[in-house]
C-alpha cells in the first residue's frame, strides 16, 4: 500500500473526495446522470500555521472535517428535495444553508457528547455501587460507550437512506484502496478492493469514544471526559495519519479495532455507486500520474489494466 493523501466522505447518494486544497462532490441524480462540483477547501486549518502543527492541526482538521463534511452533505440532498425555493438568489440560499449547517452541528456535538460521553459516566456511576474498583468502574463505563456507539451505527443502519450511505462509504474506501493499491481505477478494481480503510473516520470515532481518564472526583471525571475530547481528537488524529502512511506490525495491529467496526458502517456498493466514486476521485486527484510515479504503471499495458496487488 502506497499512501496517497486523498480521503473523502459519503454523501447522500454520493461521494465526496478531498485532495490537498481541492474536493469534488461527485452525486448520481434522480434522472441517472452523474453531476460533480470541485471547488477548493477554505477550512480554519491552513489559516494558521499554528493550526497545521502535529497534535494541534487534528483539532482544527476535525472541525474542517465537520463543516465540510455537513455541506457536502446538503449539496447532495438537495438533489433529492422535493420542492426548492426557486424565488431565493443563489447568494440567499448559500446563507440560509450556512447557518443550517452551523446549527446542525452545533446540536450534533452536543447531542454526541451527551449520548456517548454524559450517558455512560452516569451509567457507570451505578456500578459503583456494587463494585468497589474504581478503575474497573471506568473501564466498564468504556465498554458501555463502545456498545452504546455500536448499538448507534447498528440502529441508524436499519434506516433505507443510511443503509445506501454506508454502501457508498463502501465505494469511497474501495476506490482509495484500489490506486493505493497499485489498480488502474476501474470499476472492475474497485469492485474487488476492500471496503475497510485504514483512515476512516469511524477509527478516528472509536479512539475518541475509547477514552479513558481517571479522576478521584466525580465531576473532574465527568467535566474532563468534555473538556479532553480536543485533546483526544488531536492525539487520534495523529494515529490514525500514521497508520495510513505506515505498513508495520505495530501500525496493522493498532488499525484493527477500527477495520472490524468499519464492517458495520461499511456495505458493498453496487457498480452505479462504484462510478461515482471513481467520478469523485478523478475530479481531484491525477491517480494515472500516481500510479505511474509510484508503481510504474504504463496506461496501455494489458496486465496494468487487469490491476496488480
């Protein structure tokens, strides 16, 4: 495997790719047709070069994630709207969606702070009353977060719309594994390259979830698990990078808790889905001169076109 730098996101019928200081959207439309937008990145994270420093840049690279990640998402449901204010400027509604956007995940932190962080602590304080430990107290109030999470994923799932999500969160994984790979992109390589990826948020998401920090106090348990979530964020930022340039022992065992929970938000796509990954990637990232830089490919071999691992 041969890091390339692109990552994306699944969108509502979509996939969203992001290179550098670029990212396309690329969404299958209700009549068939594929439509992609690149436009380039503006995030808080190359404001300053504070920002971009190791431990540091996975805070505000967390934040970028979220809001770009909530307007992509907006862009590709609009596709599916059933009725749009034509009378609104174009201007008005990039204002009207950038105060929703604000809104939603100014409410979603919240709400996921609440559910996985608030819950479990007062949970575990239960416990406390019929066991005596208090480390072990904690490390349960970790395993009662990690299944709350996984009960979380599982449920949402059983919803049409995610279920199509999570299957082009499939087509986005497989199509970074398949030029990380060595493949020529093509439906038929992707199709054959794994769904799993080492730099799927969902890792990033579990080492946050799996933080475990002992306080005496009550509260200074409950009020660091709050406050420490940006320290976390920013140390699992850093794992996660290193796991998806490294291919070591310890990097593949570090990687693993991660790969077996992306098989819950994680469904194989169908070849439709597979060209809108492939539309995504290519709107942002030259994978003919990468592939050729790093693995030698030559465009009219007939053995690099059937892929090579």
């Amino acid at each position: 495997m041969k890091y390339s730098g692109i990552g994306g996101q699944a969108v509502m019928e979509g996939v969203m790719m992001k290179n550098k200081d670029h990212y396309a959207v690329a969404v299958r439309k209700p009549d068939g047709n594929i439509e992609v937008k690149k436009e380039e990145i503006k995030g808080i994270s190359s404001k300053c070069k504070l920002f971009r420093v190791p431990f540091i840049r996975g805070i505000f690279s967390f934040i970028d994630s979220l809001t770009l990640g909530m307007s992509t998402l907006t862009y590709s449901a609009s596709f599916y709207d059933e009725e749009e204010d034509t009378k609104k400027t174009e201007q008005e509604k990039k204002k009207s969606d950038t105060v929703f956007n604000v809104i939603t995940i100014m409410i979603s932190v919240i709400l996921a702070v609440g559910i996985f962080m608030v819950v479990p602590f007062y949970l575990s304080q239960l416990l406390e009353k019929v066991i005596s430990s208090k480390t072990l107290v904690i490390f349960l109030e970790g395993v009662i977060r990690l299944l709350i999470f996984i009960i979380y994923i599982v449920l949402i799932s059983l919803m049409k719309d995610i279920k199509r999500v999570y299957m082009y969160h499939g087509a986005e994984h497989k199509c970074i594994n398949c030029i990380e790979h060595g493949m020529p992109l093509t439906v038929d390589n992707v199709r054959i390259s794994s769904k799993e990826h080492k730099r799927c948020g969902t890792s990033f998401m579990l080492l946050v979830i799996l933080m475990l920090v002992r306080f005496d106090s009550r509260i200074l348990r409950l009020v660091a698990r709050i406050v420490l979530i940006p320290v976390i964020a920013g140390i699992s930022f850093e794992l996660l990078r290193l796991a998806g340039t490294k291919e070591n022992v310890f990097t593949n065992i570090m990687s693993k808790p991660g790969l077996l929970l992306q098989r819950l938000t994680t469904k194989e796509p169908d070849d439709s889905m597979i060209e809108v990954g492939i539309a995504s990637v290519e709107a942002v990232f030259d994978w003919k001169s990468y592939l050729k830089e790093n693995f030698g490919y030559d465009e009219g071999s007939e053995d690099d076109q059937q892929g090579n691992s």
